[in-house]
C-alpha cells in the first residue's frame, strides 16, 4: 500500500497537472478560433499552387511515356493532397478581407481536383486544353498567394 | 571476413543510411526555399554526427556498453527515465513516417491501396527483423539505399553554379528580406541540422558497435567508417539540396511526397531513372524504419536491464523481442490514423531536437573520462568538437519549439 | 572488491548480471541494514518497479505502480560474487527470482516459428 502521505502528494501533483493542461488547452482554443490571417491563408493557397504545378510536370512527363501505374498511383496521391489542402483552405475563417481571396483560391482550385482524378482514372496523358488550364491555375494560384505575402 | 572488406562495407552501410524520408524532405524543400544557402548547415550537421558516433562507437568498442545504460548511469534514474520517454517518442514518431513512406512507394509501384499496404508493411518489418541476423540488415538495407546515387547523378546533371554551390559552405543570413524570411530559415537551420543529427543513429550505430562486438582494436575502423561513410553520406545531402535549388525552385514546386522526388529523377532519367529512385528511396526510408524501431527496443531494454540483442534467440531475449515488435506496430498505428507521414516527420524532427542535448551529453561525460576509456579517452580535438556541438544542440533545442510555433510548422 | 565503494557511482543504476551472463535487471535501489553501534550497513540491492517507483514523484509512482505493478526482488548482499561495469551476481537469475517476465514471456514466444 503506498503511504498516505505520498498518495496525497500524488493527488496534488495531478491537480497542478489537470490545471496546466486546462489552461493550455484553453489557450490553444483561442488561438484557433482567431479569424484566419494572410500568413494562414498563404500556406493552403501555396500548398494549392505547387500541387497544381505538380500536375503540370507529371502530365509532362506521361506524354514522354512514363510508366502508367506510376502516373496513375502518383496523380492519386496527389489528389489526396489536393483534397486535404482545399479542406484546410475551407475551413479557416478568414478574416472579412480575405475572404475574397479564400473563395476566388477554391474556385479556381477546382480544375486540380479534376484533372488529378482523370489521372486516376487513367487517363494519362490530358489533352492539350486540360494541360494547359492546369498551368494557367497554378499561375492564379501563384499570383493569389504573393498578394498574401506581400 | 577481412578488415578492409569490413571497413568497405561500413562505409556503404553509412552512406547507405544516410538519408531518411525527414532528411530528404528538408534537404530538398531547403533548397527549394533558400537554394544554396543552408549548405553549411549540411556540413555542420555531419561533422556533428560523426563526432557523437565517434565517441559512441568507440565507447562500445572499449567498454561495451551501449548509450542508454550510460545514460542511466550518468544522469541517474529520473533524468534517464525522462530522455527514454522523450527518445522513445521520437523514435516510435520518426518509424511511422519511415513506414508510412514504405507504404506511399510501395503504392506507387503497385497501385494498390495505401491502408492495405501499410499492414503489408508491418508484417515485412516484423518478418524481416524477426528473422534476419543484424549484419545482414545492415548490409542489406544499407547497400540498397546506395541506390540514392541517382540524385547525385541528378545534381550534377543539372548543372548548379559551383561557385555559388560552393559559396553555400560558408554561414550566411539571408539577404535581407525582413523578419519572416529570416525566422523561416532559422527555423529550416535548425530542423536541418536535427534531420542529420537524429539521436537514433547514434543508439543503432553503437548497439550494432556491440551486436558486432568490437573490441578496442576496432576504435580506428570506427572512426574510418564514420568519417568516410558519413561523408560520403553528406554528399547525398548536398546533391538533394542542389535538386531543390536547380529543378524544383524554377518549377514553383514544394516537394511534399517522395514520388515527388521521384519525378525529379524520371524527368531527366526517364523510366530507369524513376524506378532507381523508387528502390533506393525504399531501402533508405525501410532501412530508417528498422533502425527507429530497433532503436527504441535497444534503449528501453538497456535503461531496464533487460537481455537485448538481435544476436540472440527470440526466447533469450523475450521482452526486446515484444518491444521492436511492439513499435512497429504502433508506428503503422500512428500511420493508419490517416495523418500524412511527412507530418508526422517534421513533428518528429523538431522533437527530437529537445532529446539530443540529453542523449548525448552522457556520451561526451563518458568518452572524454579518462578512468573510464584508459588510452581511449578523448583527445583535445574531440573534447573540443564534443563541447562546441553540446552547446550548438542546447541552443536549438531551446530555439526548435518557439520557432516551430512561430512559422506555422515551416511552411508560413 | 575495492576497499572503499562509491554506491551512487559504481552500484546504484547499474547493470545486473548473473553467474551465466544474462541480465536480469538494474540495481533500482539498495537496502541499508542497522549494523554493530547502529551505523547503517549494506544489505541488499532491490530490483524491480517496487525499488524504482520509491525514487520517482508521486504522481508518477502511483501511475506507475497502477501499470507495472510493485513488484521488488531483493538480492542479499551477499549475492554479489564482483563488482565491474556490471553487479555480477553468484548464481542464476532463476534462482534469485530475478528475470521472472522475460521467462514468461518467453514461453509463449517460444511458439512462434524461429523463436
């Protein structure tokens, strides 16, 4: 049996903690539900534009013939990024200022999504316009996220 | 087997293992940021983990004794208790990123599903531990991760500017673009440097020191390895900044998967190219994998007193055993949950971070007593080597969390 | 053995081994007995969670003793046959009581291929 004294300093111990840990998590709470600023709003958008830049790369690459189940298996993936990225940028709360900017990036995201999917679906490589457009998001997506970070 | 055939194959085993996905991941996204700037960092990161593997090796050559039981001698019990639970996090964080790297290019060979071959992955861990001896693990997954050498074909391929390359050597600040870029590359300095000196590569090394019982005779092979092999290890380092700076920075692209580096190597390879990738990117993140969980197997079994060693049967050393078998499992655990193993690995390196002062100040206590090591104990150049780096990894280790907090995790 | 013994330094927090060579534990803590005009003599070397919980805080210790136990072996002085990096001890662990969980565990890895 563990001496009285020692179980009441257990007890103590595990207060203090208790108190760290509430006060902590509160305080991380409230650093959450700040509204989202430019520095917020740059990361998902940057993460958006270099995936976009991606795609371009990897349809360049399946015109040149790389192997099918790679492009496919790697477009996947992407996608899988580009997903969760969109999810993070919709999420946040912008700031009233940024909000313009937050849907102007997810709608001109959208295209992504798509052209990682026909990947997917095999379809390696796009057609021209489709390659085309997918360069043409990622600069959008490139000139949104230096407005942020100016 | 002859000495020089024993050194030949230490120093390819370093090399080898050089790399993990967290290293790869910084190295190329340093120089996808900074380009050549944060060189330097890569040479002081090497000479900081040969210095500390040095010492280790050679303290497990001449005392036998691995690095947790003299963590627990010299810190003492609380002391050893925090740094093993600390370690241990790290370590079990650090192989969950291996592992989910194992499944994300296992998936990119196979098309098949991501979840599935994550438990495809833990039972080739377990299997492959369980029933390999330790000098074939070595050798195994060391010389397969020799494969990586395409991206320093790539390096050079792409043609840098070596008189900018060789600039990046020297410490520099960025140029003066303000707070945030400044604060982002001190926070991509510090995490650089904890990526090449991971505490686990110091446990592994000098618990595999002992699975392949040194004596004291083995002190100069053990600094020939570390030196060459580490080297020539760094040199992978160097090319995969290179590869940041010259193919993904034109391209606006933040390297964030492994195929992605992959890529790299396809786009100027083609299919040889990307399948070398592939399998040396493979072996070096299962390689990392097995050392991560062997590494926290080694230090609970040292820091309770427990019989431990691939050496031995199973049943000789039974709860060793459950150990590295229970951190793969809660590794592919971790994984499992869905969180992105890059994640899961900058976490791990900035952890890992605040470990490393703890760990390896026993090491240095120890290698530099000279009632402990005899004839063997540190020399001036080694205990001044020892010092400047204890003080460096004091230093980011109180800088690595405010940082961490303030870039958002490095990417803002 | 050394005339003099530095207990923190050269036995506290070392490595157990017995007169075959296996380990079987670390000296968690060391147990004093009243000797001739009452100066406290040494008498064993404790091992196991029940030695070790004593030396941690109290919060940890009752967390700890809820997982592991409070379990302790104690291991006469008298035991103790040389005193190197290592205790080594004058019999089995079997026969001291110590390595009990790592036989445990062993019989039923034994029934996996290759144990």
């Amino acid at each position: 049996m563990i001496p009285r004294r020692r179980r009441h300093a257990a007890w103590r111990q595990a207060a203090f903690l208790g108190l760290v840990l509430l006060v902590g998590g509160v305080g991380a709470a409230l650093y959450n539900q700040r509204p989202a600023n430019e520095d917020d709003l740059a990361i998902p958008i940057g993460e958006l534009r270099s995936q976009g830049f991606e795609l371009a790369l990897l349809n360049d690459n399946a015109t040149r013939g790389r192997d099918r189940r790679f492009v496919k298996a790697h477009a996947h993936q992407l996608a899988q990024s580009i997903e969760r990225s969109r999810d993070e940028l919709a999420s946040l709360r912008a700031a009233a200022k940024f909000a313009a900017t937050r849907s102007a990036a997810l709608q001109r995201s959208e295209p992504l999504l798509d052209a990682a999917g026909q990947f997917g679906a095999g379809r390696a490589p796009l057609d021209a316009a489709t390659a085309a457009q997918i360069v043409a998001v990622a600069e959008q997506l490139k000139s949104l996220e230096g407005t942020l970070k100016r | 087997m002859g000495k020089f055939a024993e050194v030949f194959l230490g120093i390819l085993t370093a090399m080898g293992g050089f790399v993990e996905i967290g290293e790869l991941t910084f190295t190329l996204n340093a120089g996808r940021r900074f380009e050549y700037a944060l060189l330097w960092i890569v040479l002081l990161g090497t000479v900081g983990i040969m210095v500390y593997c040095e010492m280790a090796g050679r303290i497990a050559a001449v005392k036998h004794q691995a690095v947790f039981s003299l963590i627990r001698e010299r810190d003492g019990f609380s002391a050893g208790l925090l740094t093993l639970v600390a370690a241990s996090l790290v370590n079990v964080l650090t192989c969950a990123a291996e592992v989910g790297g194992v499944a994300l290019l296992w998936q990119l060979l196979s098309g098949w599903p991501y979840r599935a071959l994550l438990l495809a992955a833990l039972v080739f861990f377990v299997v492959v531990v369980w029933s390999t001896p330790f000098e074939w693990i070595e050798r195994i997954f060391g010389l397969g991760g020799l494969l990586m050498i395409v991206f320093m074909v790539l390096a050079v391929r792409l043609e840098p500017d070596w008189a900018s390359v060789a600039a990046g050597f020297a410490p520099s600040l960025p140029r003066p673009a303000g707070g945030r870029d400044t604060l982002m590359y001190t926070f991509y300095g510090v995490a650089l440097l904890s990526s090449i000196m991971l505490p686990y590569e110091t446990y592994f090394y000098a618990a595999g020191g002992i699975e392949d019982r040194w004596k004291p005779s083995d002190v100069t092979l053990n600094r020939v390895v570390v030196i060459v092999g580490f080297s020539l290890g760094a040199l992978l380092s160097v090319s995969l900044v290179l590869i940041g700076a010259e193919f993904f920075k034109p391209r606006s692209l933040d390297p964030a998967l492994p195929g992605t580096a992959a890529l790299a190597a396809a786009d100027s390879f083609g299919n040889i190219g990307l399948y070398v990738a592939l399998l040396g990117m493979f072996f070096a993140f299962a390689g990392a994998a097995i050392e991560t969980a062997l590494s926290a197997a080694y230090n609970l079994a040292q820091f309770a007193g427990w019989p431990w060693g691939l050496d031995k049967r199973p049943r000789d050393a039974s709860r060793f055993a459950l150990a590295w078998i229970a951190v793969f499992v809660l590794a592919t655990v971790v994984v499992m949950t869905g969180i992105d193993p890059i994640s899961v690995v900058e976490y791990s390196i900035v952890f890992s971070v605040v470990v490393l002062p703890l760990s390896y100040f026993p090491v240095l206590a120890v290698a530099r007593d000279r009632g402990i090591m005899g004839p063997y104990a540190n020399g001036p150049l080694a205990n001044a080597l020892g010092w400047f780096y204890l003080v460096l990894i004091t230093v980011a280790a109180l800088a690595a969390l405010p940082l961490f907090v303030a870039t958002h995790a490095g990417q803002g | 053995m050394k005339p003099t013994l530095e207990l923190m330094r050269d036995v506290l927090d070392h490595d157990v081994v017995d007169v075959d060579g296996v380990r079987c534990g670390m000296v968690d803590d060391i147990e004093f007995a009243e000797g001739a005009a009452g100066a406290p003599v040494l008498a064993a070397l404790l091992v196991g969670p029940g030695a070790w919980q004593e030396r941690l805080p109290a919060l940890l210790a009752v967390v700890s003793a809820w997982l592991f136990g409070r379990a302790r072996t104690r291991v006469p002085w008298g035991e103790v046959a040389e005193l190197t990096q290592s205790v080594k001890l004058a019999r089995r662990a079997s026969e001291l009581g110590l390595g009990r969980l790592d036989r445990k565990a062993a019989t039923w890895l034994k029934r996996l291929p290759g144990a």
